[in-house]
C-alpha cells in the first residue's frame, strides 16, 4: 500500500503532443495520489535523446496547466541528471549482469519463424551474454534478471505474477546509446522515493522485470503498481500521439474548454457513464482506491 504522504509521479515523454490517454492516465495519476494521501511529482521522460523535443516539453507543461492538472514538484528531466543511471548502470556490471547484445528485432523475429514461436525464456536467440560479444555502438545493453515469477498486487487489476525474462533479457540501453524505459523508470522510482506507480494497463507486462530489477538496484519493498483502463480508437488499437482528432492540441483548437476534454477522457475509461465537462477536480474525485 502507498504509504500517506508518498509520492507518485505524471511521467510523459516530450516525443509528441498530449493525448486523451495522457488526460486519462492524469486522472488516475492525480485521483489515486488524491486518496493515498500521497503527492505527484512531474516527471519529463526525455531519455530518448532522438526523439525528445523541447517544443513537446514546452507544450506538455501548458497543455498541463490549461487542464487545471497541478503537481507538486517538478517538473525534472531524466536527462538534466545522467550520473544516477551511470551509478546504476556500474553496479549491475559489477554483479556480472550487464552484457552487450548483438540480436535485433530481426534476430528474434527470424528465431521465432525458425520455432513456429516467440522467444519466452532468459537470454538471447544469439546467446550473446556466453559468447562475450564486445560492447560497441551496434550493440545494445542487456541485464540477466533471471526466471522465476515477481508477484504483485495491483490496486486496479488485482492480484498478478510474471517472468521478468518473459520475452528475454530486457535492454537497458539501446544501440543508439538512449536508455531504455524499463530501466530509466526503475532508477528514477528509486532515486525519487516513488511508492506509487499510476500508469496504462498495457505496461502491467513490464512490472515483473521493473520489480526485479528495482530489487537488484537494492530496493528491498517495490511500490504499489495501479494499471487502468487505456482509451482504444474503434479498431481496438490504443491511442497514440499519432492520433491528431484526440490530441490536445487540436482539441483545444476545435473550441472544446479543459472541462469538455477531461470530461471525454473520464467517460472513455469507464469513470464516467457518459460524455459531461468536468473539472481536474471533479475528475480526481471520481477515483476510488483499493487497500493494495
């Protein structure tokens, strides 16, 4: 359970616009930290150094605060403090964890042609990690998390188990040198006291992994994880930042007020029955919390 006076954190990455999702996910963000007694911390995810644009940050924070969302700290940026991710990154090399990859998409999807399956167990299809590949700029960072299940008890979704090495050894740093998401947020929950994770139930597979590693970092309990319902376009497919009829931006282009887009974000994932303007208060209000 998050204890009083914890915190959470609202982390979009500056790789686009804001979308309903995002206004979706700052509900549940703001309403479970609202009945926690815990506080939200904003957090700009720009590890990935390609993508990443000051313009989206700029527009993350006032699309933020036309909205009426208001944290408590922030906003920080993963990548105005690098040396916590190099701390991290020495202690998992010092236990013989970390080992450079030379397999791509390409390598595991050939694997799984060649199997009539996906890669599901520890490791590689090139077995990398016994072969000392060297590490260079054409090849990515893994970590050996080992098998066995991680349990949790999520405070939306209930009670879930997973393999951290479901789909092999996560990457923790990409051929392009960027950090991957699975270990930039573990370092930061850790380093920032995070004890509430709030965030779409598409991301409930990568908290097994996220666990393991936070434990391997030396973080002895992990947070409490809430995985929430995602908005899905008519074909099922979840929203993107692709999606410019759901963006913010064009929203509030359109003429619709922050109480009409808050109000479409809460009816999308079932906090309201149907389609009314509310308020960032309003909408926080309507979030229940469980005792996980």
């Amino acid at each position: 359970m998050a204890t009083p006076g914890g915190w959470t954190r609202f982390a979009p990455a500056p790789t686009g616009h804001l979308h309903l999702g995002h206004v979706a996910n700052a509900i549940w963000v703001w309403g479970l930290a609202a009945a926690t007694g815990s506080r939200v911390l904003l957090r700009i995810e720009d590890h990935d150094r390609e993508r990443s644009r000051a313009a989206f940050d700029a527009a993350i924070l006032e699309d933020l605060d036309w909205l009426g969302f208001v944290p408590d700290a922030g906003p920080v940026r993963q990548r105005e403090h690098p040396e916590p991710y190099e701390i991290a990154l020495d202690l998992l090399r010092m236990h013989l964890l970390v080992y450079a990859c030379a397999c791509t998409r390409a390598t595991f999807a050939a694997w799984a042609t060649r199997h009539g399956r996906t890669w599901r167990e520890p490791g590689c299809p090139g077995g990398c990690r016994d072969l000392g590949v060297v590490e260079d700029d054409t090849t990515t960072l893994r970590i050996a998390l080992g098998a066995g299940d991680e349990a949790w008890d999520d405070r939306i979704l209930g009670p879930r188990a997973g393999d951290p090495s479901a789909t092999g050894d996560p990457p923790i740093r990409d051929r392009h040198g960027n950090l991957t998401y699975g270990f930039a947020v573990v370092v930061d929950d850790l380093r920032q006291s995070i004890t509430l994770v709030v965030r779409g139930e598409d991301l409930a597979d990568a908290t097994p992994a996220q666990i393991r590693l936070a434990r391997l970092l030396g973080r002895q309990a992990p947070p409490s994880y809430a995985h929430h319902p995602l908005i899905h376009k008519a074909s099922g497919a979840k929203l993107s930042k692709a999606d410019g009829d759901t963006g913010i931006r064009e929203l509030r282009a359109a003429a619709r007020s922050p109480a009409e887009v808050i109000g479409m974000a809460a009816a999308a994932v079932g906090l309201l029955r149907a389609v009314r303007p509310v308020t960032a208060a309003d909408a926080i209000a309507l979030v229940s919390v469980t005792d996980s």
